[in-house]
C-alpha cells in the first residue's frame, strides 16, 4: 500500500519500504493492510487508533475497536457501541449503534442493526432504510443485497 508492506516479526506488526527498510516499526498487536485516506489502523496496549506513514499518532489509541476510513470516515467501537469518526478523529455519527462491521459507507449508506434486524443510516447518522431486514450487504454500485421473510434480494439507495 502507497509503497509499503505490513510484515510481522515475531507476535508484532509493522511496515517495510520495498527496499526492506522497516518504515514504521514492529509495535503493533495488529495493524491494517493498507493505507486509507494517509491513514492505517492499528492496535496498541490492546486499543485501536489510527497512524500515518511517518508512524504519527493521529487519532488516538482509545477505541476497543476501528474499521478502514470508507468515504472519508471510519467505524469506531467504544464501550460496547459503535458510530462513525472523521480523520480529525471528531465523531461525525454518535456512537450509539450496535456493533457491526458491515463494510463501512458505500453509496453514501451504511449498515446498522437494531435488535435483530437490519437497516441504513446516511453520513450524517440519519436513519434512510427503516431496519427491516433479516440480513443485509453493504451498497455496492448502487445496489444491496438484502433477506427478508426468508426472501432475497436487491434494493436501491
């Protein structure tokens, strides 16, 4: 990713230039595969937060849990629910949904889930698709896969 490599050395992760320079230093638990938005993820003292290629803290290292920046933000985890922050680590979308890795926003939607069932919110948090659904798919090219009453299908935005 943008020139770099994530490699574990012993039980930590890193990342190494194409030349096998270690560019930021095996300190991770875990750490993301690539770089999203100048910023990759990763785990530290058994927290999440976000570094940049210089191996700067950027956001923190106080979530329980974090997913890829998608459309500008990421899905954050802290105490047992999940919102959405920005790469100023601002919370953009409250963390008051139930835990879900859905894939992040596509199509300007995302998945969430209340109680059993599934639904969409927008980039501002907005409820868009009531949770009707038994199970449902991230947006992709303008479509999402979706099961209801033991059915399939496809829905629109």
């Amino acid at each position: 990713s943008e020139g770099l490599m994530r490699v574990k050395k012993e039980d930590l992760y890193g990342f190494v230039n194409r030349n096998g320079k270690v560019i930021i230093p095996f300190e991770y638990q875990e750490i993301g595969f690539d770089f999203k938005d100048q910023l990759v993820y990763a785990k530290k003292n058994g927290q999440w937060g976000f570094v940049n290629k210089k191996n700067e803290p950027v956001i923190p290292f106080i979530y329980d849990k974090v997913s890829s920046f998608s459309e500008g933000l990421a899905q954050v985890i802290k105490n047992g629910k999940s919102g959405y922050i920005n790469k100023r680590n601002e919370v953009v979308i409250p963390l008051k949904f139930e835990p879900l890795w859905q894939g992040g926003f596509h199509n300007n939607r995302a998945v969430f889930k209340k109680g059993d069932k599934y639904g969409y919110i927008d980039r501002t948090g907005e409820l868009v698709i009531d949770p009707i659904y038994d199970s449902a798919l991230p947006f992709e090219n303008n479509r999402a896969y979706v099961q209801m009453n033991g059915k399939s299908g496809f829905i629109d935005p």
